[in-house]
C-alpha cells in the first residue's frame, strides 16, 4: 500500500470513480452539475495544496487532505473509490501515526471535517480517530442538505506533543 503526494491526475481520476455516497456529500457542495465537473472542481482546489495525498493499494483508490483555513486551524478531508474496504485500515493508521503528529507540529488548535447527515460509517471513523460530533448545520448543502460538524480542539495551554490515545480520543 502506499500513500504519495496526491497529482492532478490522481485526485481527477479519483473523484471520477470515488463512491456514490462521497459524490452525493461532496457535489451537493459545490456548483458542480456531474461527475466531471466535480473531478474538474477539486483538482482546481486541491491541486497545490501542500497536504493533500493520494493513498491506495496497486492503484490509487482515494484522496486525502489537511488544509490550513485561517491560523490554527485546518480542514480534513477525504474521498475514495468503491475499493476503499481494502485500504481504511492503512489509511486510518496513517492518519494516527502520521497526519495527527503532523497537525500538533502545525500547532493546530482545531481541526474540523463536515460530512452530510447520514454518512453514519464516515461519522463513527472520525470519531474513532478523535474528532467529536459538534452540532448538525441545517440546510449546507445547496438542496436544503443537513451536515454535521467533527471537531477535534486543543485543550488550552497544552504542550506539543498531542497524539492519539485510543479509538476516539487524541490528547
């Protein structure tokens, strides 16, 4: 398996192939009208962007990323191909081992991702990673679609050196 700086091919393709219920939680965000208008969309936003990669097994099968939004804090996100069953694990551990430590040394006080209500296998993921549910945005998406926001908050006054402690809590 392996996880690379994410090119403008791999997140086109990606975005192309990714999963219906990703396709339905990430259009309904944007002024895309298809899938090639939303391929079209992210590569122009995510290419450039310093943390974004590509993960997969022989081939790519998602897109990954951490963006800084304003001083301290950054946005996640992710999006994969129907063959996303054979790599979650590998991607949740480099979300642990690496993407975690990466974001303390960013001095991320807050790190958030928005998923549409009912995406329940993509909740339980964030929140076994550590971020918690914050509260339900009603009506985000562009057709009246409610979201949810995951948050994970530096405690104030911490130290470097926040991690992942166990399924649902970074400290």
């Amino acid at each position: 398996m392996f996880i690379s700086p994410a090119s403008e091919n791999d997140i086109y393709t990606v975005a192309l192939e990714m999963r219906k219920r990703d396709y339905e939680e990430i259009v309904c965000m944007t002024w895309a009208d298809d899938r090639e208008d939303l391929a079209q969309f992210l590569v122009k936003h995510l290419v450039g962007h310093e943390n974004v990669y590509c993960f997969g097994d022989d081939r790519p099968v998602g897109i990954v990323s951490y963006v800084p939004v304003r001083p301290g804090v950054w946005s996640l996100g992710m999006y994969a191909t129907p063959r996303f069953e054979n790599v979650g694990r590998y991607l949740t551990r480099v979300v642990i081992k690496d993407i975690i430590p990466a974001l303390d040394r960013a001095n991320a006080h807050r790190v958030e991702a928005l998923s549409i209500s009912g995406y329940d296998s993509v909740h339980r993921w964030l929140e076994f990673i550590g971020l918690k549910k914050e509260n339900v945005v009603p009506g985000f998406g562009r057709n009246g679609e409610d979201f949810i926001t995951f948050a994970y908050v530096r405690k104030p006054n911490t130290n470097p050196g926040v991690r992942w402690r166990k399924p649902g809590e970074i400290s």
